[in-house]
C-alpha cells in the first residue's frame, strides 16, 4: 500500500486516491514544460593528490580549486577503493567497489563482469541528460573506453605518452614512447592536451548550456611525464621546495606492500634501479607541482566559462583526483600501495546556492559515495 | 490492491458521493482569494511610510468587513497555509516548518476543499494555495487545479534531494538577475535562495505573467455556467520573491520616494535570544541587500509587486461583477503571513512581530456583512475554515481550533474574548489582542508590546512587574500543548508522478 509513512485506513486511501484515479490532475493550458535541473560539472583530475592550497599544501599555487573549494565541501579524508588507475575510475563510475565489480588491474573493463551495470554518466543519459566526455575519465586505453556512458562520442580521451610532449628531443620517432620523466616548454596552455581538453569542454559548454547536460572532463596531469608549459614551472623556486619529509622505508612494513615504482624507471632519466639523486628527487616534485598549478588553470577556465555562461547557479561541480602519489616519500614514487599518500585523493562537491558553501570536512568518505551523492543532489532516482 | 479494483472502487466512492450530497441551491459559492508574503504596507492597514496603490484592497474594503487586525497562524509558508486549510493550528497539528510534508502526516485530515466537495460543491485551484514545493499539492483535494506558474526558474521542479524531478515550470527570466547582484547571478550564498532572490520590471502584460495565467483561468472559469455552487481559490503569489511584474507597476514608486523603514540599532538588546536568532535567520540577505546598494530598489520592488497584486484582485472582481454570481458569492482574500524588510533588523518572514504576522484579511458576504465596516477586534486566519463553514452551510467540524467570524462579521464591533495566536515553530507563540502583543519562546522567555503607545514594538514591557498581571491574563490563551513536529521530508522518498509518500526503511 502507498503512503506508508502514514497511519493510513481503506477509506481513507479511497478517498484520497479514489478521487485521485476518478478526475484527472489537470495541467495548466500553455504551460511550458521545460527541465531546469542541475547539470553536473565532473571533473577527474589524474594522479592528483592533495597537494593543493586549500588541503593545508602552503607550497601549492593553486588558486582555481581553492576557489572551488570555497563554493562547496572539502572532503578532507575521501579515499579512493584502490590506488590503481583503472580500478579507482570503474568503482568510482560505476558505484562499485573493485570487489564487485572485480576489476582490480588495469586491463579488465568492467562491462567484463558487468555487462548492464549503468554507469554514473549513463545514469544520467538516462534521465534525459546530455552526457559527454571530454578528456581521460576511464583508463587512458581504448579497450577501456565505454561508449554507452556517452550520448556523442569520446574527444581526447586517450592520448599515447608521445603526445603528452612537445619538445624534439622528447618525440624522437612516429611510435616513441616514454622518454624524460620532465618536461619545461615555453608554450601555450593547449599545446598540451590539457589545454586542448579544457578548450574542448569550454566548446561543449557553449553547445550544451540550454539542456540538461552531464559533462566530464578528465584532465592528464600530473600523472607522468611531467610536461606542462614553462610559466607553471617557472611559478615555483625549486630551492624552496621541500624534500621528502619521510624518504625511509616504514619500519616493518612487508615488502609487498612496496614497489620498485616501475612506472617511473621506465623513463629514460631515470636509474633502472636504486634510489634518485638529489637533484633528480628536486626536479620530479618541483614538475609534479608545476602541472598541478598547469591542471588548476585549465580548472579555473571551466569555472571560468560556467559564469560567463550564467551556468554556475544551474550547476553541481566535483572535482576528484583518481587517487594520491608519493613524491618520494617511504622511498616511494608513484601510487599503488595502500598507504596514506596513495588512497587519499581531493574530493569537492559543490553544488549552487549550497549551505555551508566553503568547509571542510574531516568525515570518512569514499569515491563509491561519489554516484548516489550526485544523483541525490539533482533529484534522480538512486539506482 | 489490483489496478482494476482500486478503479472500481473509486468510481464507486464519487457514485456514492454525488448521491450523498445535500441539496444545495441556495449555498452561495466562495472566491477565495490568497496573496503571498504580503504584510501591513497594503494602504488599508497603513504600515509603510509612504504611499501604496491599492485601489482594490480599498474597493473589496467598501464591499464588505476589512480586518485591520488579522494575523496569520504562522510565518511561514506551509505551516501558515496548512493551518488555515485544515483549520487546524501547527501547535495541533506538528506541521511547523517548510521542510515538512503536511499530506503523508495528516492522511486523515480534511481540508477546506475536500469539505466543500463532501458538501456538494465543485472545487476548483489555481496558484498557491498550499505551500507550493514538490509534494504539497495533492492533485486529489481539487476538481480541477490550474498549477502555479513561476517567473523564475524555481520551485515546482527545484531538486529535492532523494526525488524525483517534476518536469514543470519556466527558465530564467531574460537578463536574470534583473537586479544585477552578482551572487545571485552566480548562485552562491548569500542569498539563501538565490533562485528567487531578484527583482525588477518585466516587459509583460498583467495576464502574461504567471499570477496573471493563473488569473486568466479564474477569469474564464467566473465566466462560464456552473451547476453546482462553486468554491473558487485563486493563489497569487506576489509579493512573494522574486519582485517581479510588468513594468507599470514599478513606475508607481519613483525611486526617489521610497521611505525606507524605521530601525532602531539597539533594538533587539531587550529581545530574547530566541526572538534575536529569528531576526538573524535571514539577516545575510538583507546585509546583502544593503552592501549591494539595492535597498531602496528592493522595497521600491515589494511596493510593485503588492500593487500588481492588487491590481490582479480589480481583475477578479471586475470578472465576478461581470458574472452571474456577483450576488451570491462570499469573496475572501487573505495573505498567508508579513515579510520584513529590515524592520526589527530582519528580512523575510519567520518572526513573531507585528510585521510578520499582521496580514490584509477581507471578508465580504453577500446579506451578511455590512458594506464598508471595519473590524479591529483581533482575528487569526485559522477562523476562516470555520467561518466559510457557517457561512456555506457546510457540515459542523467542532474538531477545528478556529472560531467562526459571523458574529463579527454581522457586528464589527462585538465582543471577542479570544486573542490571535501565532506559532513559528513548536513552543514560539505570539498572542495579540487589541492592545498588546505577548510573545512567549520555548525557553520560557517573553516580550510584551503595548502597541497603543509602541507601534513599533521597540520597547519589551515582559520584565516590568507592572504588567505581570497583562502577561498572565494572556497566557492562558497559549496552547495547552505544542504537537511535536512531524517527520520532515527527509522521512520519506515522494514519487510525483503517483503523488505518494513512502517511509525510508519502510518495506
């Protein structure tokens, strides 16, 4: 029986139902139906960990984000279901942990085990929304792609390591690969693919603004190589960035819980084994900030375009990070592990006229909570 | 139930209603008439500085009785209106605030409607007659509802958090927000609700706004034949926010003669902390406001909408005169609660003060109430479901906690023992006879105002034991209880499409 929250008798439903199925709920004559429902701003910004001005990192420039943050909700202590590319995006996509969907590397899609799983886009899609993807939101491979989350086709969605660069020196041949772990051009913004990403999500805006729209944008950096233009290098003095404040192995830690961080000896400017000089360990995180401060920019044209757009009061924004890094840090680079550095990842909701807009918070949240939050905050069915 | 039973069943309940109904040609029909957020500054009650065009608040007062000290049941929207269609106050109903739904709490409760239909009327809404977000408008109370229009794109398909999304309403009028306040453009706090929060002249006609569609309909229905007596409820909802309508109605105002309303900076010292922190529920926007520039914009903007208002009411009686029941139909126009702005340094409702609860309150029946009187005795709009009852010959409902206003209605100036009371939120309560305004918070603490020598209400008599005796003479008109509130809408998931309630968890 409906209305199950109320002490209801027989008569009681007849007389309010009765009359409800007897004469039909009359829709005023001309009245124009048109959806105003919240669009959603996703942003997926890879290998980010917290190193941002409003997490407490006083080293990092990133003014766009705080200026996020200050719209919606910090989750101080969001972790991600598992520190690996492709495992964090499908949990997180589909509101699955790894476990269920088993997808635990990055060669499995997830339609594998899942086949009619409806992802978080496609959800939408389904609800009426123009869902697009600009950018890296799956696992960078096209065996990883999903086309049914999309109403149009992918755009720059995966991008090979030769053209993340764009010096010579670092594109020797038609089909090279990785080549320095660093990159510093004195380029424009969309001479890298981020800036091309966010020209592109900027266009997609402008196209989209007068439909209900589902719009994902995956920014590159700072996953490696770390190649962004010149004037975001040049916002840091490497000098006073600090080195690892933890450079040791945790005492008592089992070796499986480590790596060799193969992913990055596979640079050419990187030892095959044994730890990094100095100078080595300086430029890498002085790179990995200086593309944070690169991927903070193309952030700040969104937010940027969404006013200019008068999107932003029609628009819920989050922004997450698919998982942390370590900089050095326990004698580790890269992600993969379960400690801290690797499972804690930013995560800001902020969806228009919030309450509360601009806290933080310390409460325990996971990347699986990401799907049932957004489709609650614009008033979909939870599935 | 099976689909096809609960249609046979319901075909039988409205048989075995139209055979019950009681003869009924000589019961008048009802135009009832609500205005939203409209406090004492209409001309009638002379609460703004300056000059209000309200030539039809005027006209309805030489129709019949005006009510110079009628006060609302609440403050804010849906307690307010649900009290007054029900009949039954918030402290007896738990129903206290806007983030409730009244229906799934009140399943068994008859509303003002669902009586009228039970006694042989058709019954037929238009605009804002319930509280006017998703789930407060049960399409089964009515024989016909012509839903509300906004101007802005707020509120019949705002997002309810855990709901679906009603597909109806309208965009962002062109050039949002017309009053140019970048928060609101932007959609950050403050304002609360930025997705009202403006104001400004439309380049529309009167019938082309969405209170003038609404009116449209009641224009057309007052002019077609109708065999059974009728209850008519028209529900405008200027001058709620957003402050727009065409642009005549601001040209009224000439910028440079809005009075702004007297404020006292040490105001609040003798208020209670309770009375101070409903002040303060809205003060960022009024700060806003102010930083902004615009508050002499923004009253000039609620003078405009009360006066399109108005000029909406002219319509709907000019088409009831024009009818064939201009003889033998009860005409009421009632606004759900008052609004500040900035008096008591509080914007918006949801106070206890004179500005919050006093409302425009028109009675006008014909061989019953006297042309042109007026009555000060203090009334609450609780009594108008009682009233409507004696006054249509409706069956008794004694379970109601309003008194019927005939007696006042023959005579102004009879004797009335009974103060209004207001309620906002469970245990604040406001009694105001003729003279005085009793104030009591949850907490125990109290403000008296002799409104005599204080219109203003700035100076709280409650600690001076020369009024001992006034405070505990009114006291024992507070309720006996105060319901505890009933589930907020977070208790349940809403599904609009077959308007029912379910409670999370429930299986």
């Amino acid at each position: 029986m409906d209305c199950k929250g109320s002490k209801m008798n027989r008569r009681d439903f007849l007389r309010r139902f009765g009359y409800a199925a007897a004469v039909p709920f009359l829709p005023a004559a001309g009245a124009k139906l048109v959806d105003i429902r919240f669009n959603v701003l996703f942003i997926a910004v890879d290998d980010l960990r917290p190193t941002l001005r409003c997490c407490g990192d006083h080293i990092a420039l990133t003014p766009n984000i705080d200026r996020l943050a200050a719209r919606g909700t910090l989750f101080n202590r969001a972790y991600c279901q598992q520190a690996v590319c492709n495992p964090s995006r499908a949990s997180l996509m589909t509101g699955r942990r790894p476990d269920t969907i088993k997808v635990w590397d990055l060669a499995t899609h997830f339609r594998k085990t899942s086949p009619h799983i409806v992802t978080l886009p496609q959800h939408f899609k389904q609800h009426g929304y123009h869902s697009q993807c600009v950018g890296k939101i799956y696992h960078g491979k096209k065996s990883l792609q999903d086309p049914p989350s999309w109403s149009v086709p992918e755009k720059f969605n995966v991008a090979v390591k030769r053209e993340q660069y764009v010096l010579p020196e670092n594109r020797p041949g038609q089909k090279s690969g990785k080549m320095a772990a660093c990159e510093c051009a004195d380029v424009p913004d969309n001479a890298y693919w981020d800036g091309k990403i966010a020209d592109e999500a900027i266009k997609a805006l402008e196209e989209n603004r007068d439909k209900p729209f589902f719009l994902a944008v995956g920014l590159m950096k700072p996953h490696l190589p770390f190649s962004c233009p010149k004037k975001y290098w040049d916002l840091y003095d490497r000098d006073r960035i600090s080195p690892p404040t933890n450079p040791e192995k945790p005492a008592g830690a089992p070796e499986l819980a480590l790596h060799d961080w193969v992913e990055l000896r596979g640079y050419n400017d990187i030892p095959n084994k044994g730890p990094l000089p100095p100078d080595k360990i300086a430029e890498l995180r002085h790179g990995y900030y200086a593309c944070v401060s690169y991927t903070d920019a193309q952030i700040g044209k969104l937010l940027d375009a969404l006013d200019r757009l008068d999107l932003a009061r029609d628009t819920v924004i989050v922004l997450w990070g698919d998982h942390g890094w370590h900089l050095g840090e326990h004698a580790l680079w890269c992600k993969n592990t379960n400690f801290e550095l690797d499972t804690r990842a930013p995560l800001i909701v902020a969806a228009p006229g919030q309450r509360c807009a601009g806290t933080k918070t310390n409460a325990l949240v996971e990347f699986v909570d990401t799907y049932p939050t957004l489709t609650e905050l614009c008033g979909l069915l939870i599935i | 139930m099976k689909r096809r039973d609960f249609l046979k069943l319901a075909a039988l309940s409205m048989a075995s209603l139209t055979r019950t109904a009681k003869a009924s040609d000589n019961k008048p029909n009802v135009l009832f008439i609500a205005v939203d957020d409209m406090n004492d500054w209409v001309s009638y009650l002379g609460g703004y500085a300056g000059k209000v065009h309200t030539p039809n608040f005027d006209r309805l007062a030489r129709r019949g009785v005006s009510f110079t000290n009628a006060h609302s049941p609440s403050t804010v929207c849906n307690p307010s209106r649900t009290a007054i269609m029900t009949g039954l106050r918030p402290s007896t109903t738990g129903v206290y605030n806007n983030g409730q739904w009244w229906r799934p709490a009140l399943p068994a409760v008859v509303t003002m409607p669902e009586h009228f239909r039970a006694n042989g009327y058709s019954v037929h809404g238009g605009g804002k007659i319930f509280h006017h977000t998703l789930g407060n408008n049960p399409p089964d109370l009515w024989d016909e509802y012509f839903p509300q229009i906004q101007d802005t794109a707020w509120h019949y398909d705002y997002p309810v958090p855990g709901q679906h999304v009603a597909k109806r309403g309208i965009h962002w009028p062109e050039g949002f927000p017309l009053n140019g306040i970048e928060n609101v453009r932007l959609g950050k706090r403050p304002p609360a609700n930025y997705r009202e929060f403006d104001w400004g002249p439309l380049d529309k006609t009167d019938l082309e706004m969405g209170d003038g569609q609404m009116v449209k309909w009641a224009l057309d229905f007052l002019s077609k034949p109708h065999e059974r007596p009728f209850f008519l409820a028209a529900g405008i909802y200027r001058p709620h926010l957003a402050w727009y309508t065409p642009r005549k109605y601001f040209d009224l105002y000439p910028p440079d003669r809005i009075a702004l309303p007297a404020v006292r900076e040490d105001d609040l010292d003798d208020v209670p902390p309770i009375g101070r922190a409903m002040a303060r529920a809205r003060r960022a926007d009024f700060e806003l406001v102010k930083e902004s520039g615009k508050y002499g914009e923004a009253v000039q903007a609620y003078l405009a909408s009360i006066s399109f208002a108005d000029a909406l009411v002219g319509r709907l009686l000019d088409a009831l005169d024009r009818s064939d029941y201009a003889r033998n139909t009860v005409v009421l126009l009632w606004s759900d609660h008052g609004w500040h702005l900035g008096e008591k340094g509080a914007w918006h409702k949801r106070t206890l003060w004179e500005r919050a609860t006093h409302v425009p309150f028109f009675i006008t029946a014909p061989g019953v109430t006297p042309p042109g009187t007026t009555c000060v005795r203090p009334v609450n709009l609780i009594d108008i479901y009682p009233t409507l009852i004696d006054l249509c010959g409706l069956e008794a409902r004694p379970e109601l906690d309003g008194l019927s206003l005939i007696p006042l209605l023959k005579n102004p100036t009879a004797k009335r023992q009974r103060p209004s009371l207001t309620t906002h939120e469970r245990g604040n309560h406001a009694l105001r006879t003729q003279r005085w305004r009793y104030i009591r918070y949850r907490d125990g603490t109290e403000e008296l105002y002799d409104r005599e020598s204080d219109p203003n209400e700035w100076t709280n008599l409650a600690e001076k034991p020369a009024y001992a005796a006034v405070k505990k003479d009114m006291a024992r008109w507070l309720p006996k209880s105060d319901a505890p509130g009933v589930p907020t809408k977070g208790a349940y998931s809403f599904d609009p499409e077959t308007y029912t309630w379910t409670a999370k968890g429930a299986k």
